[in-house]
C-alpha cells in the first residue's frame, strides 16, 4: 500500500504527523512490517523526536538557525544559489543533514515508535508550504 | 521476521552491535534482502562506520561534542529543554543529526556491508543505557 | 532484484545518478514499491538534493567544507585518525552526519522523486574513487 499524506506548514519549525501516519497503518497495515516515509521536496525534512515536551522541538530549531544561518549573515557569504531568498539555499544545507527518508517498523498493526518518539515534519522556508510525504507500507 | 534487540552502553560514545545483527541475518534471513534497523529513543543514534581503526570512532564522538556541546557550555545558553541535565537537549541535537533508521541489503544470507563498515550504537547520553533497536527482516 | 551500481567520482563533490537508477526500476522495478539505495563505503554518502541549478552543490560543498575542514586547519588539531591524509577523518565524519542509506518509493514503475530531486553520489575524499551502491527493488 502507498499513498501521500499532505502536511501544511506554518513556515519554519516541526510540525508533528504522527496521528495521520497511525491512523494508515491501522486501516492498511496489519500485515505490513514496515512503514517506508519519503518526503518530496529539497527544502524540508522528515525527523523523529521527543514529543513530550514542546521546547525540544523549539530547541531543535534554535541550534540548526545556528548551525545554518540566513544567507544575509556575513559568515554565510559564500552562498551562491540565492535566488528565493536568504532562507533558499539554507533550507537545502538542512534537508541534506536531516532525514529525507526514514523507516519505522510495524508491530501488531501499529507503528513500534518509543514511548517518546514523534513523527515530524521539519520545515526550513519562512513561508508556509504544502509538503507531500509518501507512505509505503511493506 | 522482526525483533528487538538490547544493546547496552556505557556512557557516550560508540558500541558495535554487527555480530549480532550478522547472527540474526544468518539464522532468519536467508530469503531476506534487506534489514532495516531503528532505534527506539531519541538520545542515542545508529550509525554505519569505519570499524578498522578505534581512533575512527573517538574522533567522532569528539567532532560531535564540539558541533553540539553540553548545555554548561556559553555557547548553549539558548537551550530550554534541561530537565535531565546538562547532557539532555544535546543529546536530542544528536539524535536529529545522526540516524534513527538505516537500511542494509542481505546478499546470499549476509549483510552486504561494504570491507570496512560496522553497524554502531552512538550513545550520547553521559549515564549507560540499555537501548532498543528493532530489526526487520525483509 | 538487487544490483550494485559503480559510481565513479572525480574527487571531492556530488556526482548525480538519478537516470542509473531511474533505468534499473524501469527495468525491473514494474511491480515493485521501493528502492532501497546502500553505499558501501565510510567515505561518501548518497544524498537527495536540487539538480536544477549547479550552485546548490557547489555551495552544499562549501558548508560542508566549513563544517568538517581538513585536518590540516588548527580548529581539527584533536583529530587522531591520519593514516590516509588530511581529507581522510574529515571524509569520515561527513559520512557520519550525511545518508549511508535512503529509500525511495517506485509508483507506477518509476522511482516518485519530487520535481526538483536528484541522486548524487558525495564524495568527501579528494582523489577519485570508484564507489559501490547497492540498490535493493521490494
């Protein structure tokens, strides 16, 4: 079974998917034994992390707006590819360090997440997008 | 075939877990292609590297605690999340940066790893752990 | 079907081979629902990035570059592992934080990359090498 779950982002930062990605593998997946996620796009990323508390997720985006600042930061003058903006090419330095695809085992007809592990989808634009994740089940 | 395996560390740092990984392969999956591994937490991290020369994994373990310091650190002033101690959110930046899921093709009952490379537990909490990682044979 | 593809880089950078891929699933990949992509070497990554416009890899390059500089530069002094060179640690860490495995779904008998991705092979050492992928169809 494939199919392709669409996540609107509010621009950057985590939006969390994990009840869309359940809710698949219950109505499809009781035979399946692994759930095979793939996002679509150059400029944002899938990520498991802890969703119990919200400022782990907030955490995450302040160390990566470190590690890549905007291109209009004078330690990121050597960026060439600018032409979506100062956010464009930085959003493609993160989706290269985090996950494009990710696998998550299927036990008993549900995701065998950890008990603190979340589904996310991590978006590098400033602006909201439509992101298309396609999920096979195996 | 799917099953969890136990890898206990000890502290920061790398544990190779290929023989029992191997062992499984050989017993369970020779019809098998491939073996996808995921990790259950969000504080530790799989990784696939050069198991030749321990120096390999010590520099490792000191890159990264350069590019992600502990929260003590000035240069973490910013992290929120610290319930758990200066070692917590760092070790959630980890978590993002390195894999929680890895796939490894199975040719004639084997793992297909290339001469050098070896399956690891990257621990990057300071305390041992006994962590959770799933192995799905398909 | 499981094949090994050989990558040939020309040193330091990123090498696309999407229509290798793309001509295997064409191929042999009518019925199935996955690729599964594995390099076999701590020394390059495989990575899903942009082909429209070359600036994207070449500045990939340059962070990457600042990111893990050479053992030669004073900020990498605590790097042990020398045997091969200045370039050969770095490799090794930029195989640490970028894919060594990916996956990506076939729909209608063709690989279901977004509009803009591409495959490339990164080599992080600076002589050419010739590199083996395996790609696994389910």
């Amino acid at each position: 079974m494939q199919t392709t779950l669409r996540i609107h982002t509010r621009g950057a930062g985590l939006t969390e998917f994990t009840p869309e990605v359940q809710a698949l593998v219950e109505r499809h997946g009781r035979e399946a034994s692994l759930a095979s996620l793939f996002v679509q796009h150059t400029s944002c990323s899938l990520l498991i992390q802890e969703n119990a508390d919200p400022d782990v997720c907030r955490d995450l985006r302040a160390f990566f707006d470190r590690m890549v600042p905007d291109a209009n930061d004078p330690a990121m003058r050597y960026l060439t590819h600018r032409a979506e903006g100062p956010d464009d090419m930085p959003a493609h330095i993160k989706a290269a360090v985090l996950p494009v695809s990710l696998n998550v085992p299927i036990a008993g007809g549900a995701l065998a997440l950890g008990t603190w592990q979340g589904l996310y989808l991590f978006e590098h634009r400033s602006a909201p997008h439509e992101r298309k994740v396609v999920v096979t089940l195996i």
